[in-house]
C-alpha cells in the first residue's frame, strides 16, 4: 500500500468529518469513522493474510456437510482429504503485492464423524463457499428395527 | 479522496429509521492508479442478485445479501460464519465518476473499477 500524500487536507477531510460528526451527534449511534489509508490497510493485511478460515457444520439424516467460507480462491488448487476421522482443507488465491502477483495459501483441519463414506465425499464451490458433502455410512444411519413380540 | 467507511450509515435513503439495521463491513482493498480507483470486496456467499451499488452524493455504497443459510431439514453441528448482510460505505468527494463505475462479481469476490472525475486527477498548472 503506498503512501499517498494530501494536497488539501483542509477541503479534503476536515469538512466532511464536521458534517458527519454533526449528523453522529444527531442520531444518537455510536460510529466509528475510518479513513481510507488506515482502513485499506487494515483490510489489506485483514486479506491478505493467509491461515485459517471460517466454517460451519451442519448435518441431515443422509449426510455431514462442511461448509468453508474461501472468496476467491482458484478452484484448481482447492484441495479436500479426509483421514481418521479428520477433514483437511487447503486452498490458495493469487493476489497482487506491491512486488507483482503472490499467493496467499489457507488451510484448516476440522473433525467429522468417522462413519463417512469416503469414497463418496464430493465438493462444490459456489459464490466464494466450498461446500463439502461427507455421506454418512450405512451403519450410521439411524436405523428403525421392528421387534415382533410374541 | 477523503474515503472513509462506517458499518451503519446514518442519514441514507435506504436506511428507514425505526428498522433495525444489521450490517457488517466486508473485507476490502483500495489500489490506486493515475486514472482509477481499484477496489476489491470480499463477499463471501454473496451472489450476482444479491449485490447492490449505488453512487450518491459522493459516497459509494456496496451492499451483498448473503443467500439463505443452511438447507431446509438440516441441523447445525458448528457455525462460525453469519447470515448478516454486509455493507461498505466510502465517501469520495465526488471525485469518482460515477458513469464510470465498473464491477465484476467472480467467487465471492467484487472487483470495482472507479475511473476518478476530471477535477481529481493531478493537474499541472502554470503561472504566467
């Protein structure tokens, strides 16, 4: 992120802050104002940091689903495993530095019911949302058993 | 180009006072060139129909309605993300055309190209 230098800090940042401050007092709401180059630089650092990311998991009679919030990762190098029980995602996105193109790389581990067909196991990536659909295995399924009572 | 960006916005068009207003500010990124403001907002779960923006009184709004959470039938084991819409406000000073805005929606990401007006660019005058 480069440093961009104000020519008219006055005209530029002053005025409209009176009059956002004058509307904040008016309606009561505690706000916090950020300015460009504090905020993008935060995001900046906010995105382009790699690791972990957030997902939920959610569950019906037939299947165990993940569900990764990734935006904008390539889809090639999105990479699913399940061993033991654990489920492991990796993916990475290109993205630009001040260098030219780099690539920021995440992974996360997440546990999942061991009984999991893993042959079955599929993947789709929608809308920045990899979602993962882990089949239950036969003997997991609950299963209603009659008992004939004489 | 004073740009600064606020989770709840006050005093807008589309923010009817009384409703309870829950947004939440998306991840982004400011580039700049010469000629552009390029800026980049991480939308996770936001599709094409979901997104809107608009350009008023200089300030730029992008706001993405994430698609309905979990399916029907199904019972949540862990949840880490959230259904809340997001929303980014930037002002500019009219130092934006807003005829020129360009966006592209591509994974979950919003790629917006803001050409700047003529009365931002730098501008060499001379003295007779």
């Amino acid at each position: 992120m480069r440093y961009i230098h104000f020519t008219q800090p006055i005209a530029r940042s002053v005025v409209p802050t009176a009059d956002f401050g004058g509307r904040l007092a008016a309606s009561g709401i505690d706000r916090q104002l950020d300015w460009l180059f504090g905020t993008a630089v935060a995001g900046f650092a906010g995105t382009a940091r790699g690791g972990s990311f957030p997902v939920d998991v959610y569950g019906d009679k037939d299947s165990t689903y993940v569900r990764a919030e990734l935006p904008g990762v390539t889809r090639d190098a999105i990479s699913v495993e399940v061993v033991d029980g654990s489920l492991s995602i990796q993916a990475s996105r290109k993205g630009k530095s001040a260098g030219g193109e780099d690539t920021v790389s995440f992974s996360r581990e997440v546990s999942v019911p061991s009984e999991v067909q893993s042959d079955k196991i599929s993947a789709v990536y929608e809308n920045g949302i990899l979602t993962i659909t882990l089949p239950r295995a036969e003997e997991a399924k609950p299963r209603k058993i009659n008992v004939s009572v004489n | 180009m004073s740009l600064f960006n606020s989770l709840i916005h006050p005093a807008s068009g589309g923010c009817a006072t009384g409703q309870q207003h829950q947004a939440r500010r998306p991840r982004f990124e400011v580039e700049e060139t010469d000629t552009a403001y390029g800026l980049t907002v991480f939308l996770p779960g936001v599709a094409k129909d979901g997104i809107e923006i608009t350009d008023e009184s200089g300030e730029l709004r992008v706001t993405g309605k994430r698609s309905p959470g979990l399916p029907e039938g199904s019972s949540v084991l862990y949840r880490e993300t959230s259904d809340t819409s997001f929303e980014l406000v930037l002002a500019h000073d009219n130092s934006v055309d807003s005829g020129k805005i360009e966006a592209e929606l591509k994974d979950g990401v919003l790629h917006l190209s803001l050409a700047k007006a003529e009365s931002a660019k730098p501008r060499k005058i001379s003295v007779n």
